[in-house]
C-alpha cells in the first residue's frame, strides 16, 4: 500500500463538519451572536435601546450560544460517524469559538483597557458618549477587572489573545485536511493554557478576594462573570484531551502503517 492509499484509508480527518442539523444550530448560534454584536449594539448606540438590561439579554444569549460546538454530537437522521469524526467536528468547533473570540472579542479589550475603558464612570449605566463601549462594557460592567485597573487580569488576557491566530490556524488546518497531527498540538496547548489561564485568575483568584470585583447583581455574578467564562473552564480542558487522544491515535496508525511496509 502507497503512503496516497493510506492517507485514503485512514481513520482520521474525515469529519463532516456542519452537516445537516448541526450546520442549523451552528448557524443559529453565531447569527445571535452576530446580531447582538451589530445589530443589538447599533440600537443602544443610537439610544433605542437601554444599556442595561439590554447587556444582561445579550450576556444571557451569548452564555448559551457559547455552547455551540457540544453540537458535534448530534448526528443527522441515519447519518453513522466514528467516535473519531465527532471528536474531530467537536474540537474543530470549539477551537473555532475560541478562536473568534480572542481575535474580535478579548483583542480590543487588550488593545483599549487603560486609554479607553478605565475612564468610563459607572458599572451601572452609560453616559451618551460612552455608548460606543457598550459591546464591551456588557461584560466588564458584571466583571469590573475589565474596566478597572487590574494588570494580572490585563496580563492573562494578553496572553489568551496571542493564542486567537494560532487557533484559527488550526481550524484552516483541519478544513483543509493538511498538517493534521500541528492542529491538533496546538488545539491541545492552547486549550490547556486557558484553561489554567481562565481557572485560576478569572475563577480563583476573585473567590480569594471575596467578589469584590464582581457587579450588576445576578447577572454580573451568574451571567457574566460565572457564565460568560465557564465555556473555557468546561469545554477547554475536554478539548485539550479529546486532541491528545486523537493525536496519539494518529501516530499509532502511522506506525501500524510504517510497520507494515517494513514488513513487505
């Protein structure tokens, strides 16, 4: 057998993603995000609509489209994948999330914290010209470390946002079916670093300072600072192992293979 026919026969990099009623859901989820990031933020610009509660609604639909990619497991009506292909589709999806949300979420956080963020007054509303902040000042006014001097957070999110390009290097690896066993090492290695990242500064270190940085109530508390940050302290960890674990199944069937046109 060729190197052309094992590649052909292999187990691994086969997935469908998106296919049928995952492809739906997947679309449902990222309109609603895309929504409440254009349209929902344009309609508070322009004062149609209140700062707060419209933050803690959009707090609410981004926790739960957070999840999206738990949808890698739901198979389409007599559809019949591998454990492998669900795993790919779940990692693919994930570490696409991740990645977009470092890139256009967690990036202009970094980038406008201390010049532009900092000076905003209040956790509890927003003044006319401070209507533009309004995407992210819905999360930084529950978590108020976003807004507020805080340089082991700013510290933390720096690190996560170099991680959003080699994210989205990896989802074009798997896409493209090329340089299979790199996605998966960097999926596993960045997704273990936010999980220890996410854990500890964002989880940890505020229970140690007794909440004193959280606002807005319950949905500063359950919304924003526990459900907007829980995604990378569930599906994260799942992830970095699920890519381990195919990585090592990788490699063995490689070995199978080398092994075998020893043989011959």
């Amino acid at each position: 057998m060729s190197k052309a026919d094992h590649v052909a026969v292999s187990a691994f990099g086969l997935m469908d993603c998106g296919r049928g009623v995952r492809g739906v859901l997947y679309g449902i989820c990222f309109t609603l995000l895309f929504l409440w990031a254009t349209l929902g933020y344009f309609l508070v610009y322009i004062q149609y609509l209140p700062p707060d509660p419209t933050d803690d609604y959009c707090g609410i639909t981004a926790f739960l489209c957070l999840w999206l990619s738990v949808f890698a497991f739901v198979d389409n009506p007599g559809e019949k994948r591998t454990r492998i292909q669900r795993w790919e589709e779940f990692i693919t999806m994930w570490v696409l999330t991740s990645g977009l949300a470092q890139v256009f979420w967690e990036l202009p956080f970094v980038l406008w914290k201390v010049r532009y963020l900092q000076p905003i007054k209040s956790t509890k509303t927003l003044e006319v010209d401070e209507l533009w902040a309004w995407p992210f000042w819905m999360y930084g006014s529950g978590d108020t470390r976003y807004m507020r001097q805080h340089s082991s957070s700013h510290a933390t999110e720096t690190m996560l946002v170099l991680s959003g390009p080699f994210e989205l290097a990896a989802v074009a690896m798997f896409k493209a079916r090329r340089h299979y066993k790199t996605a998966l090492l960097i999926s596993a290695l960045t997704h273990w670093g936010f999980f220890w990242a996410n854990t500890s500064v964002i989880y940890i270190a505020e229970i140690y300072d007794n909440y004193e940085n959280i606002a807005d109530g319950w949905a500063g508390y359950w919304v924003k600072w526990a459900g907007l940050n829980l995604q990378w302290s569930v599906l994260s960890p799942i992830c970095t192992f699920a890519s381990l674990w195919l990585l090592c199944g990788k490699v063995r069937e490689e070995t199978r293979f080398e092994m075998s046109l020893k043989g011959d």
